[in-house]
C-alpha cells in the first residue's frame, strides 16, 4: 500500500487531473440527461410530451455568456444551466495545497 509521503507532485498533478475528466464525464452525463426532460403538455386522454428545451438557446445562452465574457463581466449560475464546479475545485485544491504542506513538514 502507497502511503502519503511516497506520492510526488506529479502523482497528485495526475490523480487531479483524472478526477476532473471524471468530473467532467460526469456533467456531461447529466447535461445530456436534464437536456432530454420532457413534459407533459397535453390531457389526460390526449397524452403528448414535448422537450422542456426546445433549443440550445434556452439550455445554453451562447451569445449573453459572450457578451459578459467580452465585457469582462463575471457569469452567474442562471447563465449556465449546469452544475457549479467553483466549489468542487476548490475544496480538491485545498486537499492538493494540504497534501504538499504534510509532504513538506516530512
């Protein structure tokens, strides 16, 4: 079994690095999924679904993310209909920065 100081920081550069792809496996599956949601628009005796998104412009804002990025204006979750991964990276950071101050202190 590897203990913590036998990792170097290429090692927890690599374990990032796949847990983000993974991560990003992940929202990916999920933006597929909350994509294809339908609901139900007819009666009871006329049954009929339609997508919740109609098109990508009411999942994904292209041209308002643009602009506020052009702008240099911060984006807002309502902007993005996914997860917000600011928190995830951080606290993975955290873990990274504490794993090298204990490798240090050794």
């Amino acid at each position: 079994m590897t203990t913590l100081k036998e990792y170097t920081m290429r090692d927890y550069a690599h374990m990032h690095r796949e847990l983000k792809r993974t991560r990003d496996a992940h929202e990916l599956a999920m933006l597929i999924r909350n994509a294809a949601v339908t609901e139900n628009v007819g009666s009871e005796t006329e049954p009929k679904e339609q997508y919740i998104y109609g098109t990508l412009e009411d999942f994904f804002n292209y041209e308002r993310i643009n602009e506020k990025v052009w702008n240099g204006l911060p984006i807002e979750p309502e902007d993005v209909q996914n997860v917000d991964t600011d928190d995830v990276e951080d606290e993975d950071l955290d873990h990274i920065l504490n794993a090298t101050a204990q490798l240090n202190n050794q």
